[in-house]
C-alpha cells in the first residue's frame, strides 16, 4: 500500500501546489512592503 500524505495531495500536486504558493507569497509581501513604504513616505512618525 503506497504511503499516504496528510493533505492527501501526490507529491506532483504538492509540488505544484507549493510553486504557486511561493509566487503569491512573495507578490503578497512585496505588496506590503511597498504599502508600509508609501505609509511612512505619507505620514512619517518623526
């Protein structure tokens, strides 16, 4: 009997699955960071 994962995805899935979660993740941070720039740049704390 082949070994099962927990999410019950195969390892290609799993592998797909996470190459488009590391894409999305980085526009997501890359977003947030250029959001707290333009935050700051708008209303400094200082």
């Amino acid at each position: 009997m082949a070994e099962q994962s927990l999410s019950g995805l195969t390892e290609q899935q799993a592998k797909e699955f996470h190459e488009q979660f590391k894409i999305t993740y980085t526009a997501f941070v890359g977003i947030a960071a250029l959001v707290h720039l333009f935050v700051i740049a708008a209303n400094p704390w200082f």
